[in-house]
C-alpha cells in the first residue's frame, strides 16, 4: 500500500537540514498502523506527503504502486479523491450542513468512488446514513445541522465521510484528541470494524501512546527517521 525509500523533505529548498528524512517505510495492504511521535516529529508532514498534498524532496513515495512524484498537482488531487480518505483533527465539516450532506460530499470528486457505491447501494444517501449508524450516529441526528452536534457525533460524520465508496487508504489524524479514555477507544474499534469491512488500509496518527495496545502495529516516527 506505502513505500518510501530514502525521502526527505525540505519546507524551503535550501533549508540545511530536512523537516523529515525516513530511509524505509513499508506498510502493507490491510494493515491498522499507529504512527505516533510527539509535536514537531514531522506526523503532520508525513501524512501530507502520503496524501500527495506536498512531494518529498528527494526520494520515492508511492501509494498504491503509484509514485506520486511523476504526477501532476492535479493528478494527485485526483489520486487522492480515487484513492484516500481522510479524517482531520479538527474534522474540516461544513456546518452548514447536515450530516447526509457532509458525508456524501466524500464522493463529489470521485467517480470511482461513487460507482463502487452504486455497485453496492441505490443511491449515496442511503449509503451514507448506512456509515452514520455503523459508526454510531443515531438516525434522528441525520438531517440536523452539523455544527449542532456534539464533538464525538462530528467526529463520527468525519469518519463516515472518509469510508464513504470504499478508499484503499484511510488517514486518520488525531482524531480522537478531544475524546475521553472510553469513548477514544470506543471509537477506534468503529474504524477497524469499518476499515475490515471495507479491506482498507488505516494509518492512525497521534501522539497519545496509550492508543498503542489498540494496534497490531505501531512506530515510532522519531525511531524511525533516528535510523536513517
């Protein structure tokens, strides 16, 4: 699903030293990875460069067999609808409107997205209020207003939105950093029951190394570029 070989990544080109530099990272089709490190370890540009939001300096990163270097800026915005949900921190929802709505904005970009909803479902509504209740959002909250929903109910509408059509890779980055310890873990469970169903692949991100036992596998962002 990911490989990088020898990246490095400067914000400005003629910074003396890189922002990041990881020598290999490889993380396989399926799997639920816990990245974590604390501020300022690069999670935040790492999880940039695998959406294709920025390139690496120097090195190969590829998606899915892809290198997202040899593509455009407007390929990648397209790779990246294609390709991979996200799930922000502060959750980037339109307030003004409802949950359905938000949701089912996940597809705008994406034909394939959209096809492989239709492959399984009438229409993206229902396929969308399907992911608000598996991932526990009560119908009755469906066609309210976003902004009057409570953190943990956004944050469901975030989830759904980044699983809607099925992505092969799901980023999720510290989503759960306004959660309680129960609610944290609760919620987790929800994206591996959704990530299993659909065989996408989640790379969780957080500094919170209590979340680590939730994962088959973690690493460590400072260890890992230490290595290099």
């Amino acid at each position: 699903m990911i490989n990088l070989e020898n990246v490095s990544f400067k914000w400005q080109k003629n910074a003396a030293i890189p922002t990041l530099v990881i020598k290999q990272l490889i993380i396989n089709n399926g799997e639920h990875v816990f990245l974590h490190g604390p501020s300022g370890s690069g999670k935040s540009t790492l999880l940039a460069l695998l959406a294709g939001i920025n390139i690496t300096t120097s090195g190969q990163l590829c998606v899915l067999n892809q290198d997202l270097n040899a593509l455009t800026n407007a390929q990648r915005d397209a790779f990246r609808a294609d390709h991979i949900g996200i799930i922000f921190q502060n959750f980037n929802l339109l307030p003004y409107l409802t949950p359905l709505e938000n949701v089912c904005l996940g597809c705008q970009f994406s034909k394939k997205r959209q096809q492989h909803v239709f492959s399984q479902a009438n229409d993206l509504v229902s396929e969308a209020a399907r992911l608000l209740n598996a991932l526990g959002l009560e119908s009755h909250l469906h066609n309210q207003n976003v902004a009057t929903l409570s953190i943990g109910q956004q944050q469901r509408v975030a989830a759904a939105r980044a699983f809607i059509g099925s992505p092969e890779l799901i980023i999720a980055d510290e989503p759960t950093s306004a959660l309680d310890t129960q609610n944290r873990e609760s919620f987790i469970k929800l994206l591996f029951e959704q990530a299993k169903k659909n065989n996408s692949t989640l790379v969780f991100v957080s500094h919170d190394e209590t979340l680590k036992p939730l994962f088959s596998r973690t690493i460590d962002l400072v260890n890992l570029q230490g290595d290099v």
